[in-house]
C-alpha cells in the first residue's frame, strides 16, 4: 500500500513540474513573439506561389519572410482556396518554430445583378482558428477556436511545413546576390534558339524557342541545384561565372560546360 502511494505521488510530483515547466516556457515564447512583433526594421522576402506550391491556387496565394539580423523571424502565408483563405502564421526563435497561428476564413457570399448567390472574394470572416506552440521540436500547446471546414484540406504537420518554407526563404535570402544576378534570359551560345529564364528560383527551359519544362532551384556552396517538384531527380551545376553578360554552368555529373550569354 504504501509503495502504490509513493508511485502515486511521483507520478502527480512529475506532472505538476511538467505543467509548471510548460507554463514557463509558454511565457518565454509569448514574450519571444511580443519581441518579435515589435521590430520595426525587417528584411522581408518573398516566394512567388511557383515557388511554393506545387499547384496553383484557386483565388491566388502569397508567402512573406521576415528576417532581422539576418535571422528569419516570421513566416506570413496566405493561400486562396475555392471557399475560403488559408492564413497560416510562423514564429521563429534561434531557428526553431515556437509558434504557429492558422485561420480559416470563408469568403461571404453576395448578391449578383442577376440575383445569383456568389462569394465576394474581398470580404470573408474567421471561421476557425488554431493556435500551436512548440519547444525544441515538440508541440506543447495547442488551442482552437470554431469550427473547421469539412472541405477544406489542412496542414497536418505544421513543424515539417514551416521547416520546409524556411528552408526555401533561406536558400533565396543567403544567396540573394546570386539569384539577383540570375534573373532574365540566357540564350545558349552554340544555339541561340535554345535558352532559359530565371524568374524568382524558378528556372524555365526552352529548346529550339519552344516552352520545354520548369525546374525549382536552390543553390548551395556555389552549385546551382534544379529539380522537377515531386520528383527525386536533381540536376546539379556548378556556377563558373556569372556577370552581367555571361554565364557559365558545369554538370557535376558529365562535366559537360554550358556557356550562355544574357539577352537584353
């Protein structure tokens, strides 16, 4: 009898420090989201919704870094879906996710000249909204409010998401010289008609003047990383030279050099 309640009182001992260890950390991560809301002087980065999305959204969709000593604080991310925007909100601290703040908003409907029903895409109202606080890694908290859409899909597993955004604004943050440098349209020496574009970290390939497909880009230690979204293939080049007229990339595979010259 007595050694069941000494395992009792453990066991209410541990939660009780658990639940005051929880506390303590949700203070310091609203004071951490306080500090970070008060800045006033962000870099702010953007991914194009090619650069974030593998399909294009119905009504539009937007994706703003915020970075202050260059350190991404902030993730603002909005997605326009059929019925209603998805607003998803990030917080991070030492670049760890600490929180997250998502809202479904529905468009109101309206009426048209003709009496039809049909959504205003302008107006809408929050519906529901989730809020997740994570520590090292772990979510610790999680509060909701409302209702969720049955149709609507949702993001499951915010710490995998907002990883993987961070790692896209870093790449185009940290290499932000080389992707300016980048930007417009190259034209292959050997043949004029074949040439590609850089719009954003997307690359766009066209052969004999003809659309021929679209790659996403990162770029790391000076090699110019392009694959096809959903795909496992990656084609790497290292960057030779790169100036205002010229650039020269070599396939770490064959080693095969591609030299192209910029077009006005």
């Amino acid at each position: 009898m007595k050694k069941l309640l000494l395992i009792c009182i453990t066991l209410y001992g541990t939660h009780f420090l658990m639940g005051q260890g929880n506390e303590e950390v949700l203070t310091n991560i609203k004071d951490q989201m306080e500090i970070i809301d008060s800045y006033i002087e962000f870099d702010t980065f953007y991914l194009d919704p090619e650069e974030f999305l593998d399909k294009m959204a119905d009504h539009g969709a937007e994706l703003n870094g915020y970075y202050e000593h260059e350190r991404l604080k902030k993730i603002e991310r909005k997605v326009g879906t059929r019925k209603a925007d998805l607003l998803t909100t990030f917080y991070f601290w030492n670049d760890q996710l600490i929180y997250v703040n998502y809202r479904q908003k529905p468009y109101l409907m309206t009426t048209a000249a003709n009496g039809r029903k049909m959504p205003d895409y302008s107006k809408t109202f929050t519906k529901y909204e989730a809020k997740y606080y994570f520590n090292n890694g772990e979510e610790i908290k999680k509060e909701e409010t409302g209702y969720a859409m049955d149709d609507v899909s949702r993001q499951e597993d915010f710490l995998k998401y907002a990883n993987k955004m961070k790692g896209l604004l870093d790449n185009k943050f940290y290499n932000r010289d080389t992707y300016e440098a980048l930007q417009g349209k190259w034209l292959f020496v050997e043949n004029t008609d074949d040439y590609i574009i850089f719009e954003g970290t997307i690359r766009f390939n066209f052969y004999n003047g003809k659309f021929a497909n679209r790659l996403k880009t990162r770029i790391e230690d000076g090699i110019l990383e392009c694959f096809f979204p959903m795909d496992d293939r990656i084609y790497r080049y290292k960057i030779l030279d790169l100036n205002s007229n010229v650039l020269t990339l070599v396939d770490q595979f064959s080693k095969e050099e591609f030299v192209y010259a910029k077009s006005d």
